[in-house]
C-alpha cells in the first residue's frame, strides 16, 4: 500500500439501519470511496454480526437511480428542481388543499424507513403534527400495531414492549417470527444465529410455531405447524393449560381469576381443531413453560398481521406474565436505555378510538387510522375525502392490502408529494419529490432500536460522508417545509415552532444523552467505536410501569371483549374456505428488504425468490407442475407468478415474499428493481379484511385459489 493511498485512508464505525438489528459496521474508506464493510468485532451489542443487507449500503448510496434532487413531474418525465422552489410549490399546493377542504383532506403515509432515521424520528414528527390532519398513516398498521396496542393496555404505554432475554432464557418460543431471515423483529437481537447457538450449548431450547418451516424453524429444537389465522385458539388454550398448572405472577399483577374465566372454553382439543397442532403438543408446551427455569414467548409478524392479533398478543404477554417470567433475567425484559423516549415522555403514550375513520368508521390508535382504509379514504367522494398525500419513506402500493385499489387511489389525487430516495411503485404518482441524504451522509443515534434492544447500550453513529452539494438532510426538510406550510397559511412560526425545528437532531440527541445513564454527549460517545456497554437487561418492574397505579391489570376490556367473541364462536371455524381455496402467507429472505433495495447489484444476484411456495400435494391436485405459470386470486385481486414445490410448507398454505412486482408498474425508475421478476402480494391482500380490534392490515392467512396460467 503506498503512503498516499494510506494517507487518504480511514475507518469509521456506523450503525447500519436497514434492520431493526442495528449492527455496528466497521468501514474503510479510501479516496472518499469504500473499500470495505464489515461487522465491527467490538461492539457491544452486535459483536461483529453482518448480513448482506449491511454489505450493500454500499450499493445503495453509489445507485445512480437514487434521486439527489427535487424533481416534479412532467407528464412521464421528471424535471429537477431547485429546493427552495419544490419546498415552496409543495406547501402551497398542500395549503390550497387545507382551505378548501380542511386538514383532514391531507392524508400522510409514513413508511417504515422513517424508524430508522433519526432526523425523521426528532423532525418529521413535527413537520406530521403542523399538518395537523387526522387522515394519518403508517406502517405500524401492517405490522405490530397489536403488539403496541397491547403494551399501552397493559404497561401503559405503546413503546413499553418487553424483549426475550435470549443470552440467559431456557426456553425461547417464537410465533409467526422468522429472526433467521429477519434479523428480529420488536426485539433487536444482532447475531441471532450465533446467540441461538449459545442458547443451545447452554442446554436452553428454541420452539417455533409457523405454518412454514422456516429457517428459524430448521435450527429449532421443535416445530410445530399451525393453520394461519388460528393462533389465537393455541395461545388461549397454551394459557389454559398453564393456569391450570399453577401461576406465579408478581405482585403487581391482577386480572387473574378474569383470565382462567376467560380462557376456560379453550381446551386443546378445540385449538387442535382449529389450528391443525396437536392437543398434546400444546399441553406438553403448556407443562415446558411452566417447568422452565426461564422462559421467553415472543410473538410478531405472523402473529400480529392477523385476523386476531390482539388476542394473540394478550395472550402473549400473559404467559410470560404468569409464568413469573416478566422482568426477570431469561424471561422477557424492558430495557434501560441511555435516551428513554417514554420515561422522558418524548412519545404519547397511545390511545384508541378517539376518531374513526370516515367511511368504516375504523380506530384510529395513537394519532393514527388503519392503512387498510387509505384507497377508500381517497376514492370516496363526500366532506373529509383525502384529496393530497404526502408519503414519507414509504410505499403504500407495495406494502399495504389492496395494492391494486392504492395504486388507482393515488392516481386519482389533487396532489401529492413523496420524501423519498426512488421513485417507487407508489412515489411515480407524486407531482414533487423531495430526496433527502442517504443512511451514510446523516448522522444516526438509534432512538427506537436501543429500547428494544437484548443488552443495554448507547451508540452514536457519524455520517460517513458529508452531505453532498446542494442536498438537504430529512430533518431539514421537514423543518423547511414545515415552516413554509405555516407561511403559506399566512401565520408566523411561533417560538416554540422554531426551537422545535431549529436544533438539530445532533444537539438533541446530545442533551438526551448528557441526562441519561450513559453521561455523557455525543462529541464524547462518537469517539468510542461500538459506543458504550451499560450491561444486560436488569428488572425494572413495577417502577418502569406507565400505568396509573403502576399495576398491570391483565383482565383489560379490550382483550376480554374479544377473546368473549372469539368463545362466542367456538362452533365455527375461523375462516369459512371454499372449495379448493389456500390459505397465503408472506415470507421475507435475507436479502430483501421490505418493498425496496431491489436496486442493489449484490442483493438481487443469485437463485431466484420470487416464486410461490406450495405443498406439492397442493400442486399437484391442481395439475399444476412445478415452475410453471400459476394465476393467485383472491377476493382483491389476481397475480400471475412462477411457482415452486416446497415440502417445508403446511398443506393447504402457500407463500408469497412481498415487495416485489416493481416490473409490472411502469413508471417505478430503478434499474434493477424493474427486471427483477415477481409479483406484489399485496395486489392479492384484502383491505376489507381488518383485525378484530384495532383494524390492522390481515397480510397472512388470505383465501386464495391457484390455478395454471
Ligand atoms: N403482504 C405483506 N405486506 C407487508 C408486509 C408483509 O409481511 N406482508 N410487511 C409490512 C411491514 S412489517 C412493513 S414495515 C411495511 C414496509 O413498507 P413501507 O412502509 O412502504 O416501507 P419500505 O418498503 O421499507 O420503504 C418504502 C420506501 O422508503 C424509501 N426510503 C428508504 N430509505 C429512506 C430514507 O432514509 N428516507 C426516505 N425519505 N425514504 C427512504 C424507499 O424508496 C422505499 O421505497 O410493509 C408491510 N407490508
Ligand atoms: N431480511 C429482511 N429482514 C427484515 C425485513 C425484510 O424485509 N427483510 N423487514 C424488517 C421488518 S420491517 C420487520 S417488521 C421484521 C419482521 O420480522 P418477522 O416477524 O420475522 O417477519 P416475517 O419474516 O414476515 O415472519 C413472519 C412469520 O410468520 C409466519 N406466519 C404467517 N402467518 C402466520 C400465522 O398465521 N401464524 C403463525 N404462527 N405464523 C405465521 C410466516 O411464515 C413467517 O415465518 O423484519 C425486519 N427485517
Ligand atoms: S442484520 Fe440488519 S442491521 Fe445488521 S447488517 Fe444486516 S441489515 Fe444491517
Ligand atoms: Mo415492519
């Protein structure tokens, strides 16, 4: 190596934020290119753990497709502009709309990457509450809304979400989650491979229920399939049967008598029925969750975006809660982070049903309503009709149900702006798009990943590379658009508006720090590569409760009423199947990412993934061969997608990834995403199907017929 290409060289420690595992990368730099990325050996937390995903930031932030600049729409084509310009053009349009129609008729989507930017986290919030609309969405909606509902009813709060403790559990039970390909998931658990090895040469064990046997379940040392759609049924009757072995839950608890009340009709031969597991396999699970020393259920995806969600997360937290493995080392845990949003009160601490939305009269939870009801929401004429969006990182064509109905939905708007990197399946309807930094020009402090996080510890995460010319960070466009809105309404900013957008996420996040158990700012946690390790989890119950007694009350009214609806029913089946029909599910592999990164050289190499999994039982009662051609239909839409033949599915199932199909909408400008084949899940997702209590998208378990194409 010649002096000089040394002397141009240096290494940098950054988190990745493709995740929410959050790994600490070590990268090299040379000439202001990278020159390497790899899993940084020292951190605390992550412990040199790297996916391909990490490896390929790098491909993310040389992609030529990325948008640098404003542009505005021109017919097909897409015209730069000036910042100064698109920002004011955007918040008159924006404000227009709001005299016309009132705020209500601004609907926002707020995409999944905005968790993982901290200037979206400490400015785009803001920029959301000038808005000031009801007609608020997120991805939280199609994902874990009744994990959070479920923390707010029990714990008091909507991010007060306990983890597995999987470096000291016994017994780790994983339902609908798949933290092999997804890195975990309300749990930032880096390395989960080698901490389920660990697991394992302690003599602790891993059982996963799933209707796939996926490549968490290749590694457990038990499987067992279930019927989608029926956890709910497993779960109550996993719960019947540890009551009847006894509780011992803490002090602070009540509900219990209510709860064995509750959960008496839920016999394991019902479940059985139901969900296809065996009686004796729930009880046996029943008798190892009670004998452990320790032990963790965690419940996601699988779970959650389901037709009975909430009750699956009831129950849940219930288990661990009478099993005596709430708040104790091995069981499931709260973390003690070094910036504490909800101790700080930095984050509402949630509420449900204080509006409904306009045409089905859904929920909203927290500030937010069901995406499911977006298209209706935009295609419905009448007083309150959503007649602009603005789409924050996000794509709801692509990630939410009814894709297809979406997709007719933003094309019909008065306006609409997109703060986005690509234009994607959703932005190609945006008249503007505003394009902040990529992951590696912005600083980054993981505000939500270190509350979900297996070990207590604090990292701050440099820009690897300055902000290039003449491009705007997120947080400032937020701030700058925020500030024009008001303009634009003819009001002035008033001091407090402009303290709250002025400062940067930098200096918040320092003063955070500064008052926090790691002591000390950013300057001085920046110089320490991996950050600093404040330890394992530690209990914190009752103390850390949010709740007004700081009791937790198992026996809430929003679970009792629905597991009552669910005892209502115990005559019929969860879902009434036509002949012939399947049941869909998603997947996700680790080389994907959600709706996007299908632009990444290094991500899309490789066999194929796109294809839909069958039994190949399934298939061939269809005459269907493997590989072929087969046409998905379900009540929302069609899709035409290879095939492939999978014994590693339950009969009667079959699975979809999602994200993909960006092929089949012309428009969507990324290179490689466009040849990728495949087709979007969510075309076939019905948005008239909605979890039973808190109107969360149901993206598994869909009626389905497959046929030859
Ligand atoms: N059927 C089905 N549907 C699903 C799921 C499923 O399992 N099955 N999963 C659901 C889940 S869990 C989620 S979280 C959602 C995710 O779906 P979305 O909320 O739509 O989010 P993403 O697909 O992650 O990213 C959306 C866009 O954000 C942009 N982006 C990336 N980084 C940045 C950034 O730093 N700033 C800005 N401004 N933009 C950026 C990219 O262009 C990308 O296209 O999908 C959900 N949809
Ligand atoms: N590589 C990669 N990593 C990711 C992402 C990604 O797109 N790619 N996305 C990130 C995001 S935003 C999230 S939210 C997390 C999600 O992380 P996970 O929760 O692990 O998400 P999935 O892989 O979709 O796993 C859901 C599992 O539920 C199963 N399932 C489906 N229906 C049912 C059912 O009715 N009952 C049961 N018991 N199981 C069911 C599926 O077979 C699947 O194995 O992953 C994150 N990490
Ligand atoms: S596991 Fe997640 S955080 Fe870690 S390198 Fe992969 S994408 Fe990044
Ligand atoms: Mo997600």
């Amino acid at each position: 190596m010649s002096t000089e290409a040394a002397a141009g060289e240096r290494t940098a420690y950054i988190t990745c934020v493709l995740c929410e595992a959050s790994c600490g990368l070590e990268v090299k730099v040379r000439d202001e290119r990278i020159t390497s990325i790899r899993g940084h050996g020292g951190d605390p937390l992550s412990r040199g753990h790297i996916c391909p995903k990490g490896v390929a930031l790098q491909d993310l932030h040389e992609d030529p497709d990325r948008l640098r600049r404003p542009v505005r729409r021109e017919g097909d084509d897409w015209v730069e502009m000036d910042w100064d310009e698109a920002v004011e053009l955007v918040a008159q349009r924006l404000v227009a709309v709001e005299r016309a129609h009132g705020r209500n008729a601004i609907g926002v989507y707020l995409g999944n990457p905005n968790v993982h930017s901290l200037g979206a986290m400490t400015h785009g919030v803001n920029l959301v509450r000038t808005l000031g609309s009801r007609s608020t969405f997120s991805a939280t909606s199609v994902d874990q809304l009744p994990h959070q509902l479920m923390a707010w009813a029990l714990y008091g709060h909507q991010f007060l979400m306990p983890v597995p403790d999987i470096d000291r559990t016994d017994l780790l039970v994983l339902i609908g989650h798949n933290p092999m390909a997804s890195n975990g998931s309300i749990w930032t658990v880096p390395d989960f491979p080698g901490r389920r090895r660990e697991l394992a040469s302690r003599g602790g064990k891993l059982v996963v229920i799933d209707p796939r046997r996926t490549e968490t379940a290749k590694v457990a040392d038990a499987h067992h399939f279930v019927r989608p759609g029926t956890d709910a049924w497993v779960l109550l009757a996993l719960l019947r049967e540890v009551l009847a072995l006894g509780a011992s839950p803490a002090a602070y608890v009540d509900g219990i008598a209510e709860v064995r009340r509750v959960v008496e009709p839920f016999t394991p031969e019902v479940a059985q029925a139901f969900s296809g597991m065996p009686a004796a396999a729930i009880r046996g699970l029943a008798a190892d969750l009670h004998g452990a020393g320790a032990a963790a259920v965690h419940g996601r995806m699988g779970v959650s975006t389901q037709a009975h969600g909430v009750v699956c997360q009831w129950a849940i937290q219930c288990l661990n809660i009478v099993t005596g493995n709430l708040d104790r080392p091995g069981g499931t845990m709260f973390t003690s982070p070094a910036v504490d949003l909800v101790g700080h009160k930095l984050l509402g601490a949630g509420h449900l049903g204080v509006w409904r939305s306009r045409v089905r009269g859904l929920p909203e939870f927290g500030g937010e309503l069901p995406v499911s009801v977006l298209a209706e929401e935009i295609l419905t004429p009448g007083e309150g009709q959503i007649r602009a969006l603005m789409t924050i990182a996000g794509n709801p064509v692509s990630s939410t149900p009814g894709g297809g109905r979406v997709d007719e939905a933003l094309a019909s708007l008065e306006f609409m702006v997109a703060i986005d990197i690509y234009v994607n399946e959703s932005t190609r309807h945006a008249d503007v798009i505003l394009p902040p930094t990529g992951p590696l020009e912005r600083d980054h402090y993981d505000l939500i990943f270190h509350t979900l996080a297996v070990r207590n510890t604090a990292r701050w995460s440099p820009a690897l590379f300055e902000k290039p010319e003449g491009a705007r960070h997120d947080w400032e466009i937020a701030r700058d658009l925020a500030l024009a809105v008001i303009r634009a309404r003819g009001e002035k900013p008033s001091l407090v508006e402009q303290g709250r957008f002025r400062l940067s996420p930098r200096l918040i996040v320092d003063g955070l720090l500064r008052v926090g158990p790691a002591r000390m700012g950013v300057k001085k946690l920046g110089k320490r590569p991996g950050g600093v390790d404040l330890g394992p989890l530690v209990p914190v119950l009752p103390g850390r409760l949010a709740t007004p007694e700081q009791r937790i009350d198992l026996a809430t009214p929003v679970a009792l009423e629905a597991v009552a609806e669910l005892a209502d029913h115990l005559d019929v089946g969860p879902l009434a199947l036509r002949d012939g029909e399947l049941l869909l599910i998603g997947r996700r592999h680790q080389r994907d990412n959600n709706s996007w990164l299908h632009n990444a050289t290094r991500l899309t190499r490789g066999r194929a993934r796109h294809q839909l999994l069958a039994h190949p039982d399934d298939l061939a009662a269809r005459g269907i061969p493997d590989g072929s051609l087969v046409r998905v239909r379900s009540a929302a839409g069609e899709v035409t997608v290879e095939c492939e033949a999978s014994d590693d599915l339950m009969p009667g199932v079959v699975s979809l990834p999602h994200g993909y199909g960006q092929g089949k909408r012309p428009g969507v400008r990324m290179r490689h995403a466009v040849e990728v084949p495949g087709a979007s899940i969510n075309d076939l997702t019905d948005p008239t199907r909605t979890e039973q209590v808190s109107g969360n998208g149901v993206l598994n378990g869909v009626p389905v017929t497959v046929d030859p194409a």
